[in-house]
C-alpha cells in the first residue's frame, strides 16, 4: 500500500477517534483531578499529531474515548442507583403529610403542574382548583363548566390548564389568571379523554358520543372527527412519534389512526 494512502487512511482514522466525532451527550461532571488527566491526555494526542506519529496518535484519542465513556457508564450508573434507592428508602416512609380540602363533591381528576409547585384538580362539583402543593391552600377555583369536570390536564408549555367536562364541552384556561379562554364545542357526550399534541398545536378528545376529535388549539375547530369504536372513547393517547392517535373504548378494543398508506 503506498505510503501516502496509508497516511491518509490514517488521518481519517484520528478523524473517527477524535472527542468532537463521538461525544455528543451532555458532558458528564469531573473532578479535578479527572479533568486535568483528561486534557493532559487529548495534548499528548495532539502532540504526537503534530509531530506525525499518527499511531500513536489514534492510540491516544482511543484511550481517551474508551476511557471517558467508562468514566461515564459510572457515573450514570451510580447516580440512577442513589436515586432508586432514595425512593424504595422513601416509600417504606410514606404517610399522608397533607390532606387538601375545598371541593364540595367527588374529585375526579388529579395532576401536578410541570414545575412542581401546584396541584390541579377537576371535581363533581363543577370546578377546577389549583392549589399550593407546599402549602396545601387553594390559590385559584376556576368556574365555568355547567357539568362535572372529568379530567384537567396542563398544557407542555405550563400555560394553561385543558378540561374535559360532562357538559360536552372543552375548556381552555390560562393558569396564571384563571380566565376560561376557549370554549371547544362538538362532542354530543361527556368527554372523559383529553391530551394535547407533542407540538403542542392541537388538543385531542375522546368521548362518550363514541368519536374522537381533533381540534385546532389556537383556533377551537374542530378540524376531523373519527368515528370507527362502537362504544364509548375512554382514553387517547398519541404515539411519541406523534404520527398516531391510539384510543381505548367500551367496546373492548383499542384503535390506531394515522394516515393510510397507499
């Protein structure tokens, strides 16, 4: 093999190697100590580049490479095994530390806002409630529904909060003043799913009338209507691809929407 291909083969090989073509995770967290073997490490490698041993080279930035990963796989495995521990060592502890009263009929939906900071609830008696989850003290009711809220959801931007109530209806709240922005109607029954899209563009409901609609958030419209189950829709999810919706019913079976292929 002629000598400058095999140099060449070889400058692609340190290519291959180099931290920049391998490591694209977040950088783990090192010590000092750690962190100064590693950069003496990648400036001999450099060294020896410059200097045109390239074998040595590649045999540098693999060690690096083979070395900072198993640092890594360490790490990580140290971390998820504290914090499983730290919750099987919390469960054997568990009591109830807070009861949160105010609702003045059956509670029929429960969450936590993404921050961590509330909790939201949909109850029997018409309302939604956000409450102070350090505290326990119910900051804001919502009123607007005129039947039973079956479920509250929050929006991924923390935004609003999206109920689904007996009154055949969906609402669009704005969690910080607690105003009802959107009224979604055009279901014929309750509605006992509500999910909004990963892109966050649309809300996605299922109900009792048997179908399943997909609704413009910004808008309200109802932009499709999926019919199909021959009993009540009681649950909708969509795939984390987002490309399907996959919703359960009363009759005993699960369905898959998406686009149909030709």
């Amino acid at each position: 093999m002629p000598e400058r291909f095999e140099k060449f083969k070889k400058r692609e090989e340190i290519k291959m190697t180099k931290p920049t073509s391998f490591e694209k995770k977040k950088p783990i967290e090192l010590t000092k100590e750690e962190n100064e073997y590693f950069i003496d490490l990648l400036k001999e490698a450099k060294e020896a580049e410059k200097k045109g041993d390239l074998d040595k080279a590649i045999e540098l930035y693999l060690k690096y490479k083979e070395e900072y990963q198993t640092l890594r796989e360490k790490k990580e495995g140290e971390k998820e095994k504290k914090e499983t521990k730290e919750i099987e060592k919390n469960f054997e502890k568990y009591e109830c530390i807070k009861t949160l009263e105010g609702h003045e009929g059956y509670v029929f939906s429960v969450i936590e806002s993404h921050d961590g900071k509330y909790i939201i609830s949909g109850s029997f008696d018409r309302t939604i409630k956000i409450w102070n989850k350090e505290t326990g003290e119910c900051i804001k009711t919502l009123k607007g529904h005129e039947g039973y809220v079956e479920l509250v959801i929050e929006s991924h931007d923390g935004k609003y909060i999206i109920s689904g109530s007996d009154d055949e209806t969906i609402k669009i709240w704005n969690k910080e003043t607690g105003e009802c922005i959107k009224t979604l109607k055009g279901h014929r029954d309750s509605v006992r799913s509500v999910i909004e899209s990963h892109d966050g563009k649309y809300i996605i409901s299922g109900s009792l009338d048997k179908t399943i609609k997909i609704w413009n958030k910004e808008t309200g419209e109802c932009i499709k209507t999926l019919k199909g189950h021959e009993d009540f829709v009681r649950s909708v999810i969509e795939s984390h691809d987002g490309k399907y919706i996959i919703s359960g019913s009363g009759d005993r079976t699960i369905k898959i929407w998406g686009e149909k292929k030709e």
